[in-house]
C-alpha cells in the first residue's frame, strides 16, 4: 500500500510541474499579446 501511494503521489507532481510548465510557456505570449 505504501509503493502505490508513492507511485501516486509521484505521478502527481509530475502532473503539476508539466501544468506549471505549460502556465510559464504561455505566460510570455499572452504578454507579448497584450503589447501588441
């Protein structure tokens, strides 16, 4: 039970960096819109 509530907890980080990634890749463009 403790292997898969790591296996879990480790595919939800990994869920929220990938977001945060995609969040930071299109924070410029949205800025760069915004001057346009």
């Amino acid at each position: 039970a403790r292997e898969s509530a790591r296996m879990t907890a480790l595919q939800v980080q990994q869920q929220l960096s990938v977001q945060t990634l995609g969040i930071i890749n299109q924070a410029p463009n949205s800025l760069l819109g915004l001057f346009r």
